[in-house]
C-alpha cells in the first residue's frame, strides 16, 4: 500500500481572520474572500486525494496554529483540523500536529519570568497541549519537548513530531527554535528503534537557508539543524516538514546515502497581507508510489490560493514551486549529467527540445524537468557556444525547452 500526506501549516487563527472557521471575533469588517473559506480548502485537498483509500491518508499541521497563543484561538483551529479531517475521510491514527512559536502564550512567559512563578512557567508549556487534546482529541500532538510518533497503521512509515519552540523564550527576538539534547536523544532511540521502517519527521521550525528576496534577513532556523540533519542521515529519513516561515519551499539534501526531501510548507491561512513578498498561501500533498529503503518515490502536489479563481496548482516561473514535483533515489538520478548534454547535443541538431517530452522518453517518471534545466544551464555556462541557446516555456504544458536562437 502506499500512503498519501497532506500537510497544512501556519494557520494563524485569530481575530478577524480572513476564514470564518479560524475568525475568533470581529473587531472590524474583515476581508471576506470567497474562497478563503474551509470548505474551497476541502474540496481543493479532496480533489487532490482521489484515488487514494482513506486508511492510506494522513494530515498534518506544522505548528502555528494560533496567531498569539490565545486559548480561543488555539480552540478554533483545533476544531478547524477536525473538520477537515473528518470530511477528507482521515482515519484517526492519521492526525497529527505540532506547536509553532504562535502557539505559546506570550502573556504567561511574561509572567512567569517577571514573578519567578512556577506555575506560570510550568502552565506555559503545557497549556497548548491541553487545549489540542481537548479540542483536537483524534490528532496525536507533540508538545513539551517530548516528541511523539504517528505509527501509519496501513505501511511501514513512521512520522515523528517535534516540538521545535519548546526552548524558544518566547518574549525574545529573534524566535530561533531548538529541539535540545533530550529531544533528540529520544528520537535517536525511535528511529534505532525501527530499522526497516521509512521515517519522516516534521517540525516547525526550518532546518536550512530559506529565500531571501524581498525578506528580512533569515533569523530564526532551528539552531540544531546540524545534529537534526546528521540523525537523518544516519537513519532512512526521507522526508523532512516545517512550517514556520511563510514561503513555501522545496529543497533536497543530496549529501546523503539518499535524497532526503525537505518540504517548507509555507502558510495555509494566514492573511495575505502578511504573506512574504510575492508569496501565497500555499498547501502540499505527497503522493508517495513507493516506500522502500533504498527506492521512496514519489510527487509532491502543491496548490496556491489564488483570490479570484480559489485553489490553483503553481507555476513554477512565478511562485518557484511545481505543480507536481517528483522526488526518488539517487539511482533515478545518476543520468542527470549525461541527459544533460544529450538536450544540448539534440537541440544542435533539431533546433528545439521540450525538456517534458524528452524525459518522458527516458521513462524518467520521478526526475524533475526543472532539475534536468538547472543541470543543461550548468553545463551551458561553460561553453564558448552558450549565446546559441535559450530557455523557454513550452506553452501546451508550461515546462521547459530549449531552443536553439541563431
């Protein structure tokens, strides 16, 4: 069997909130968009999990789901998840969620610091997992620095939750998550303690470099990324989630046995306003075809929120992300070089060569065609030639080609 992983993130419930279901109260007209609304989200995901059998299905939320650690809002997305999973058909082995840096009650930090009060402390650690336990009671929660373990009944995939903002002071920029010792100690022990499962491991925080652009300065990856990393190296991780930071992203580490995955999220929800710069509210689904060590393969279905026509798959050119992107082994890989020079050597001879067309003729199913063009431009850099050729889109599929211009 295989499985199907829809991920949601940064939800930010809270006042006047663009969604009905996550709007905590009114303090003004808020922006009412039609498609900003649980059910387009619903029947957007629900579109996108067709063929799949509901005991393969898992949702996840990457943390964020309050906008300021108020209980009403972290009730109401809780309440929101629960919905979705239950009209998406999610059994409740499959649910699971995580805190943000949002979710902690930043008043009980203040307290708790300026009184030396022990039980302010200790009730800001614990409050959002008591309030996701009661109002999300299907999903298995991480919190308190104590990851937890979404046991995938229908295949051999573990899913470990981590709680990245547990030693964030919470009442001090720049809010970097940290898992500390314990926390990684103990998912060294779940990992050592199956072998022969995939692993996957999903945190809030991002544990590399996310685009700059038009953002501040990057201030808040997890600060022990590095040993987070090494672990899943050492272990079959392939796959890594964070929300976190609102721009969706997907990257892979390839300094390893094999390619982990590591899919940035962006936000589901928030309000675009606050979006970074150029970015939108983005969710993801992994489809994965097959989960053995050594050949996870599989596509990462992306959509974005486009205001006026709802939920939209992204182009590549202007949201940098694809439609649906493939991720495989590194044996699916090896040829990347050689294909390479074969689009240049043939678009010398025909003039043009549809990047798509030619890996479909490979069978290269699980290769990007934007890592085949990242790879033609390298080896076009160093050619005396390299004037010759452009790049363009290929207006029946929107992939790229290359075309020959003198």
């Amino acid at each position: 069997m295989g499985l199907t992983l829809v991920i949601v993130s940064d939800l930010h419930a809270g006042v006047d909130h663009p969604v009905p279901e996550l709007r905590t109260k009114e303090t003004r007209s808020p922006d009412r968009l039609p498609h900003s609304t649980l059910r387009s989200l619903r029947e957007a995901i629900a579109e996108d999990l067709a063929g799949s059998t509901p005991d393969e299905r898992v949702l996840l939320c990457a943390g964020d789901l309050a906008d300021t650690g108020q209980s009403a809002e972290i009730e109401k997305a809780c309440t929101f998840l629960e919905t979705l999973s239950h009209e998406l058909e999610i059994p409740t082995l499959g649910r699971g969620l995580i805190p943000g840096n949002h979710d902690i009650d930043r008043p009980l930090v203040t307290i708790a610091n300026s009184h030396s009060d022990g039980w302010y402390l200790a009730k800001r650690l614990t409050k959002f997992t008591e309030l996701a336990r009661t109002h999300a009671p299907s999903f298995v929660v991480a919190s308190e620095g104590i990851p937890a373990v979404l046991q995938v009944a229908s295949c051999q995939v573990r899913i470990h939750l981590l709680d990245s903002p547990y030693h964030d002071p919470h009442d001090v920029k720049p809010h970097h998550g940290r898992l500390g010792t314990d926390q990684l100690n103990r998912l060294d022990q779940e990992l050592q303690a199956a072998p022969a499962a995939t692993h996957i491991v999903a945190l809030h925080h991002h544990v590399g470099p996310m685009p700059s652009g038009a953002d501040r300065a990057d201030f808040s990856q997890l600060l022990d990324a590095d040993e987070l990393i090494a672990l899943a190296r050492n272990h079959n991780v392939r796959l890594i989630i964070h929300g976190h930071r609102h721009r969706a992203k997907i990257d892979a580490l390839v300094d390893t046995t094999e390619p982990i995955t590591v899919l940035g999220s962006g936000s589901t929800t928030i309000p675009v306003a606050r979006l970074p710069y150029r970015a939108m509210n983005t969710y993801h689904v992994v489809q994965f075809e097959s989960l053995a060590r050594g050949a996870t393969r599989g596509f990462i279905l992306s959509r974005v929120l486009n205001l006026v026509d709802g939920w939209q798959r992204p182009k590549y050119e202007t949201h940098g992300l694809e439609a649906r992107r493939p991720f495989a082994p590194f044996d699916d890989l090896r040829d990347l070089e050689s294909w390479a020079a074969d689009v240049i050597s043939t678009c010398l001879l025909t003039r043009l060569v549809k990047l798509d067309v030619f890996l479909r003729d490979k069978g290269a199913t699980f290769v990007s065609v934007y890592d085949l063009a990242k790879t033609v431009r390298a080896q076009l850099a160093i050619r005396s030639d390299r004037d010759q050729f452009e790049f363009s889109t290929n207006d029946a599929s929107g992939a790229p080609q290359l075309q020959l211009i003198t």
